[in-house]
C-alpha cells in the first residue's frame, strides 16, 4: 500500500469523513529539505467529518497527527491539514 492509501484508509477508520482528499504535494517541494525522489513526503489532507464538530483547529490538528504519528516519525516530512466539522 502507498502512502496515500495509507493515509486514506487511518483516516477514514478513526473519523468517518463525508469528505477526504489525500493529496501528494512531493513533486512540488523538489530540491526542498525532506524530498525524495518517487514522492511520498509531502501530503495535503482535506477532511470534513463530525468527529472535529465543536474543535478548534489546533484540537482537529492533534487529532489527525494522533492517528498518523507512526508515518509522521518515519515516513511524512510535510502535512498540511484543512479539517472541518459538518457544523462548519
């Protein structure tokens, strides 16, 4: 499994989104720190799901970064989140 399906598939367990778009950013961070080639390092998530109802955005960021934290010491160099509640 890739690491956008990866990604996919925690988020999807732990918060059951109505919406998820896991985007793969790497080509665009090339000769950044934290690029390797073949991608796989840069990531943009796009979620909204109840379970982030009544958060801020810092307790949304902690969440997701909870559920991904073995990729984010290992594997993810970049995450850039933009997570709502459906009561957004």
């Amino acid at each position: 499994m890739n690491m956008t399906d990866t990604i996919r598939s925690k988020l999807t367990a732990a918060f059951s989104p109505v919406d998820l778009n896991v985007i793969d950013e790497s080509e665009q961070h090339r000769g950044h720190g934290g690029y390797r080639e073949g991608g796989e390092s840069h990531f943009r998530v796009e979620m909204k799901a109840a379970a982030f109802n009544g958060k801020s955005r810092v307790e949304r960021q902690r969440m997701v970064n909870h559920v991904l934290a073995d990729e984010l010491k290992e594997q993810i160099h970049a995450l850039s989140l933009a997570i709502t509640g459906l009561d957004a």
